[in-house]
C-alpha cells in the first residue's frame, strides 16, 4: 500500500516498515545514509534510487 509519494508498507516486505517502491530499500536506509554524511547523489548511485525517491523517503521521515 502506497502510504505517500514513492513510499510504501506492506506486511510482506521488510515486515511492513516503509519501504522506496518497487524495493525493499527501507526509508530509514536512506534518511540514515544522509544524517550519516553521504549526499544526495552518493545515495543515487549507492542504492540506485532516483532523486524524487529519495525527496520521498526524505518527505515521509519528517
């Protein structure tokens, strides 16, 4: 179930935390990444994730 833009929660998939759609990258992943130093285009390229996935993960975690 998509819960906001680009994020979703379903029971199946990392025992239902938020998760970027279409992955099982969790949002804590990437806003953890981020608070933890990289940029926003290391995390891109580390995850490979599109920026308006990661403007998602970062929306939803505020």
């Amino acid at each position: 179930m998509e819960i906001a833009p680009h994020i979703n929660i379903d029971p199946a998939i990392c025992s239902g935390t938020p998760v970027i759609t279409g992955t099982r990258i969790q949002v804590s992943i990437v806003v953890g990444s981020l608070a933890g130093g990289m940029s926003k285009e290391e995390v891109t390229e580390a995850y490979r994730l599109t920026k308006a996935q990661i403007e998602g993960a970062l929306a939803y975690a505020k």
